[in-house]
C-alpha cells in the first residue's frame, strides 16, 4: 500500500494522531500565533448554536425530503449527477456535511438569507445562494429554482438551522477572516507548505486521489476542481478555509502567515475557466477579479491565468 493510500485508511480508522504520523507531521510551535481577529470576534459573544443530530429528522416525506438533501450534500456525483461538472462534494468544502462551526456550515447560512450579494448585486433567497454553489465551486449547471434538487438542499439546511435564532449572526458563519499576514502572501513560500503538509493527500499535482473509482482526497486545482468563479478561488476565502480545516485532522497547525502563502499557490494554478468569461480574460478579470485576493488574468512564470480550457492541456504551472 502506497504512502498516501495508507493515510486515506487511518483517517477513517484511526484519526488525526495517526494522519500526523502517516503524512510525517510535527507540531510546530504556534503559541505566539493567536490571531488577534479571530480573539477580537470572540469576545463579541455572538450567539452560540449547535445543530440537531440526524436522529432528530421527522418520519414521513419532510424527513425523506431532508435526508435526501443530506445525501445529495455529500454525494452530489450520485444524487444531483446533472448538475456537477467536478469530482467535489459539498462536504468537501463544508466539512462534517455542512454542521461544522467556521466551515460555512448550512445552519448558519441558511437563517442569514435572503442577502445582498455584491456578486451579482441582488437580493439572493438560499435557493439562489445555493445554485451559484453548483455553478462555480462545482464547475456545473444550476438546477432551476423550485426544483427537487434545491428544494431537498434547503430541506436539509433548514432541518439543520431547527431552533437557530434569526435576525442575530451566528457564531460559525462562513470561514473565519484571517488577519493579514505579515508579510505579503507568496505563492513562493506557499509552494513550501504544499510540499511538506499537502501533497502527500492532495498530489503534487493538486489532483487529489481516488481508491476504487472513489474520491479519496479532493482535486484542488486542474479540470476536477472549483472554476474560477468559486468562493475558494479567493486567496482570502481560502486562507480561512485551510487555516481553520487544513491538513485535514491537525485543524489551526499552521501558522496564520503558512495559511495565506498556500492557499496563494493553489488559487494560483490552472482551473475550470470562469463560467461569466467575457471572451478575453482581462475584460473578465476587470469585471469580476478585481481584487488583489484573485490571480485570474496574472501572468505566473510565463503562464497567463484564466485562459479557457487551460486546465484540459496544462497539469500545474508552479513549482513543486
Ligand atoms: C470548493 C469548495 C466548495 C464546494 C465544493 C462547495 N462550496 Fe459552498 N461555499 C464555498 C465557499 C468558499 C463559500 C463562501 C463562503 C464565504 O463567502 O464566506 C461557500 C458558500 C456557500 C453557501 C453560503 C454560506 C453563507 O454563510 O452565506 C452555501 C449555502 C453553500 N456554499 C452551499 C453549497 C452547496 C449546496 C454545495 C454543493 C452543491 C457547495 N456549497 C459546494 C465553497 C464550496
Ligand atoms: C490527511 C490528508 C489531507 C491533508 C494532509 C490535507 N488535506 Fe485538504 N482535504 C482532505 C480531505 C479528505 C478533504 C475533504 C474533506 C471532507 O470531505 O470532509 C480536503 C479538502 C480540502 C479543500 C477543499 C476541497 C477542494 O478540493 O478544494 C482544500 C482547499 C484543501 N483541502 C486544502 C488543503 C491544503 C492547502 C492542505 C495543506 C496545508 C491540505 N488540504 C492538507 C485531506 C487532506
């Protein structure tokens, strides 16, 4: 059995002392790493919400409708097939199918809507939220308002949000916001990290790894990963995302600065192209990349970024 196939094992078997040892991780020491953001939130005493455990979902058709949700939340390959362009999960990104506090969990989500969005400057109801979730960060087609597919999702968040107060924000929405680093993230010094606490579940090509024909670890760049228009295509987003989650098991072992600079390497690679393309890149940058948090229409190492189909021809563009 390969190194990487032995981690995939103890994760379900063992758990995060064992991941350590399969992948050869050491604690390093982050004592004076407290980040100051994330200690300022706490002493705000936002409301605290735990979500009701599955054995709380009703019998009959509302709890069949709930636990098809759950289902297509954490196998949209077999339960929402038409709609997916990638080999992501939801439960990829939003750990624990969708409970889990600071990993944008559905519960907290779904009492925060309808909301402003300034990615498309309208009012969103959580049905549309959720469709711009299969368009970018599964590369796919959003299925249409009022479908069984959406309506099931929403059944599930809504089962999960069950006594969640309304009108206050929850403790737990979203990624935590993590302060700027230090030093200005680099993709350089990020390529570092990917190395040693990455690649050895995520490939050295980002292409993640499958067992069986089942995905094992998730692709975090090339053609089975989130497009361009994703969430987790911001190095901001994604900073918080590997910050609270990353490795997976050793959540807060790396260091606030170790956080930005990698996920600047992986929002740094090819992907699917953004499905809003304006038919050149830079109109598409300026439109919707505009932002020092996006590499989409950058050059990396002679390599333009966002180009269509990109993702189809060229494996990675960084060094490993
Ligand atoms: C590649 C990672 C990824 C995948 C896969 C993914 N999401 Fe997301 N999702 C994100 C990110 C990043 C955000 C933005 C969080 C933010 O802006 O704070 C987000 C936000 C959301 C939100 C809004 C959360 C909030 O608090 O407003 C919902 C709802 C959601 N996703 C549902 C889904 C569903 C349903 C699927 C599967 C069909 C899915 N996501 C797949 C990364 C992902
Ligand atoms: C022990 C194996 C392991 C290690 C090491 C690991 N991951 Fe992951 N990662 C996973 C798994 C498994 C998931 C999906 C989680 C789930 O479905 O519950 C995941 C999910 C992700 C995702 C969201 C899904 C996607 O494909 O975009 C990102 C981003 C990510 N990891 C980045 C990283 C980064 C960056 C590192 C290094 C700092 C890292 N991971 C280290 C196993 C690992």
């Amino acid at each position: 059995m390969s190194k990487h196939m032995r981690a995939a094992v103890v994760i379900g078997v063992i758990g995060s002392a064992a991941i350590a040892a399969a992948i050869g991780w050491h604690k390093p020491d982050t004592s004076a790493a407290i980040p100051s953001a994330l200690a300022a939130d706490a002493s705000k005493k936002p409301v605290v919400f735990t979500p009701p455990p599955d054995s709380e979902i009703p019998k009959g058709k509302f709890g069949d409708m709930i636990k098809l949700g759950e289902n297509i939340f954490r196998h949209p390959d077999i339960y929402a097939k038409s709609y997916v362009g990638n080999h992501l999960r939801c439960s990829n990104c939003h750990l624990n199918a969708g409970r889990l506090a600071d990993s944008a969990p559905m519960w907290a989500a779904y009492v925060a809507y309808p909301a402003y969005r300034s990615k498309n400057g309208k009012v969103n109801s959580f049905e549309q939220r959720l469709q711009g979730c299969f368009r970018f960060s599964m590369n796919g087609t959003a299925p249409k308002l009022g479908s069984k597919t959406l309506i099931a999702l929403e059944s599930y968040s809504y089962f999960l949000a069950k006594g969640a107060p309304t009108g206050d924000k929850l403790a737990g929405r979203g990624y935590p916001k993590l302060p700027q680093p230090a030093l200005p993230f680099s993709y350089e010094r990020g390529a570092v990290v990917y190395a040693q606490h990455c690649a050895a579940c995520h490939g050295t090509n980002g292409e993640g790894q499958s067992s069986g024909g089942h995905v094992v670890f998730p692709a975090l760049w090339g053609p089975q990963s989130f497009n361009w228009g994703a969430g987790m295509g911001s190095i901001k987003n994604a900073a918080g995302f590997v910050y609270q989650n990353m490795p997976l098991g050793l959540p807060k072992s790396l260091t606030i600065q170790q956080s930005w600079d990698v996920a600047a390497y992986i929002d740094s690679q090819v992907r699917p192209e953004d499905p809003r393309y304006l038919g050149s890149v830079a109109a598409t940058r300026k439109k919707f990349h505009h932002t020092k948090f996006s590499m989409y229409g950058k050059t990396v190492n002679g390599v333009l970024l966002g180009q269509p189909d990109q993702a189809k021809s060229t494996p990675g563009v960084l060094p490993k």
